[in-house]
C-alpha cells in the first residue's frame, strides 16, 4: 500500500490535478481563451474553475455562454476538467427585491415601521443604570422602567440575497444553474464536474453592527431548536449584564443559522448538483462551520492569503481549515478535497517564493 501511494505521489494521475480558479475579467476572447487552456494542459495542469468577472459580455447573456463553450470544448478534446463559480448573490434580488437579505432590529413602540417592512415580535426592556437589559417581559408592561420595542425584520441593504429564505435560493438556482445546463449539458459530468459555490462572509454578524443580526420568516424555528428563546434574541440584540449572556447568545444564535443555511442554501445546491450529475464544490463560510461540509461532494475550506501569520500556525481558528477538509473527506470515502489558497487582501504581483512556499508547507503539514 506505501508503494502505491509513493507512486501516486511521484507521478500523479490527471485525477489529482491542481484546480486553480480561473478568472476571466476584462473581455475574454475565444483564441485567447483555447490558448491558455492549451498553456494550462502544457504544464499538467488538467482542471481549472472558471470565475467569470468580465466588463463583457454580459454575465449569463448568450455571448457568455458562447465563450463557455469554447473553454468546455476545448477541455473535452484535451480530457481535461473545469468547474464553473457560481457566485452572483445579488440575481435573486434583481428578480425579486423582496428576497433581499434581511435582519432584524428593535424599535420603540413610539416609532413607525417602514414601509415593507414587518414586525415578528414585541418585547419590554427594563434597562439598568449602565444601559445593560436587566430585565425582559413578553406581556405588555409599561411600568417599572420597562420600554416596549417591536422586533421587525427589515432589509440589510447589501444587496446581496436573503439565503435563509428557500425562495432565494430556487430563484439563485433557476438563473444561473438551470441556465448552465440548459446550454451546455453534453459536458455535465464529463467535462463540467461542479459548480463552485463560496460562501461570500461570515453570516449573521458580517456588518458588525450593533443592535442588528441576519434574520428571515422561518429562522425562529431553527432559533428553538437550537436552544434558543425571545429572551437569547434580546441578548443579542441590547447590551447583556454579562460577557457570558452574549457569548451564550452567540452561540445559539450561530447554531441555528448554521442550521438553517443548511437547510435553505446548501442542501437544495446539493441536490440540485447531484441530481444533474456534477459536483457541489466550494466552501463554508467559515473552518469551524464544518457540519456544512456534509453538502459539499468535494468538501473544501478557504484561507485567505496572510490569515495565518507566523507563530501563529497552532493557535489560529484557521489553523485547523485545511485538516477539516482532508479528513471530512477521508472519513466519508471521498477522493479529493479542495482547499483555497492565496485569495484576499494583497498584491498578488509581490508575493514573494518564500511567502507562498511557508503557505503551501502549512497546507501539507496540517493537512
């Protein structure tokens, strides 16, 4: 069995080719196109995911799909692979506004509720001298310093889709996978092996702003399950009396919107990939999210290029993405794993040999 793996290792198969992300920006060309997938075969490289962020043509217009097939082709006639980023958070809410990415916020009772917007719960807050929730009533009262607020789910402003709500997502998959597949299905699970998917930010408290958390019409029930009541809502909604009550809050909190992206977002991507014969690739939002992997038929992690610092290789939350992702698979039968490098803030131009090869020593080493 060494001998074996000490082979493929040696002299690995096209199976095992590394998949770099291929961004097209500018106006891609349909020579220049076959010329650098020409290039990538040259050099072993036998797979590529294809992100398209060009000025023209148009994302998903039929000059689009023109150029996909040209890349398609000319991997058929070379036995390569691609897979295609489905990215385009915002093509649910140009169909629909109303699936725009919602949170919820307390207003006082006194105030109107915009237009649009609507009110899930009602609460009383009675406030301690420092401005921290001392206490919290569901029945009406007024009196004793207690302030009612409604809960309202309102609009976050992103522009992005609301992925708690399954709509978004039937909406996400009926522009942009039923389209790919509708023009290009002779290369489904021959050619195109997957739809990428990442997960753009880390849910639920991506805006950092205080008093607002990520919410849709049917979180509430996920919220329950996980352990949660209207009184862990307003811990994480108004300042808690304790560093404790927040964390705790938290901490539910997270449990059920990991829960329910699951439910509303990943699973529906899954099974749409699987029932068409390809692959559901790409990456939870964040290392720790790792019950969503279970979605992913070649599970992956990202880390963002400079996260892990020196000296920081042990204690980093990130530290552990790249092993979540080759176990998760080894312990599910699975042959690959993908794990997303050198992507974030930084000059890709100056990245230095030593900087990507203390990088890629990392990914061996912990994975």
């Amino acid at each position: 069995m060494y001998d074996i793996f000490k082979n493929i290792w040696k002299t690995p198969t096209s199976t095992y080719t590394p998949m770099p992300i291929w961004v097209w920006d500018g106006t891609p060309e349909a020579d220049e196109v076959t010329r650098q997938i020409n290039e990538m075969h040259r050099k072993g490289v036998d797979g590529f995911i294809l992100k398209y962020e060009a000025d023209s043509p148009e994302y998903l217009s039929d000059e689009y799909f023109d150029l996909v097939r040209v890349a398609a082709e000319a991997c058929a006639k070379r036995h390569m692979i691609m897979a295609i980023c489905a990215d385009g958070g915002d093509i649910a809410v140009r169909a629909n506004a109303k699936l725009a990415e919602r949170i919820l916020y307390p207003l006082p009772l006194a105030e109107d509720v915009p237009e649009g917007e609507d009110i899930l719960y009602r609460v009383w807050i009675k406030l301690n001298e420092d401005g921290k929730v001392e206490d919290t009533s569901l029945d009406g009262k007024e009196a004793d310093g207690f302030v009612g607020y409604n809960l309202v789910l309102g609009y976050s402003g992103s522009g992005n889709a609301d992925i708690l709500n399954p709509m978004s997502t039937e909406e996400f998959i009926e522009a942009v996978h039923e389209k790919h597949h509708a023009k290009l299905s002779e290369f489904f699970s021959t050619t195109i092996v997957g739809f990428f998917t990442p997960q753009r930010s880390d849910f639920g408290f991506s805006s950092k702003a205080e008093g607002k958390i990520s919410w849709s019409y049917g979180t509430l029930g996920d919220f329950f399950e996980a352990g949660g009541e209207i009184e862990t809502i307003v811990s994480l909604l108004f300042p808690t009396k304790t560093p404790k009550q927040r964390r705790e809050a938290e901490y539910i909190y997270r449990c059920a919107i990991r829960a329910s992206v699951g439910k509303t977002f990943y699973k529906p991507l899954s099974d749409w990939c699987r029932g068409h014969g390809i692959a559901l690739m790409g990456h939870p939002a964040s290392p720790s999210d790792t019950d969503a992997m279970k979605y992913f038929d070649i599970p992956g992690q990202n880390i963002p290029f400079g996260v892990i610092s020196a000296g920081d290789e042990l204690s980093s939350p990130t530290s552990t993405a790249v092993k979540c992702s080759s176990d998760y698979a080894r312990h599910n039968g699975i042959a690959r794993c993908s794990v997303k490098l050198f992507e974030g803030n930084c000059d890709v131009g100056n990245i230095t040999s030593d900087e990507l090869i203390r990088e890629l020593n990392f990914l061996f080493a912990r994975g």
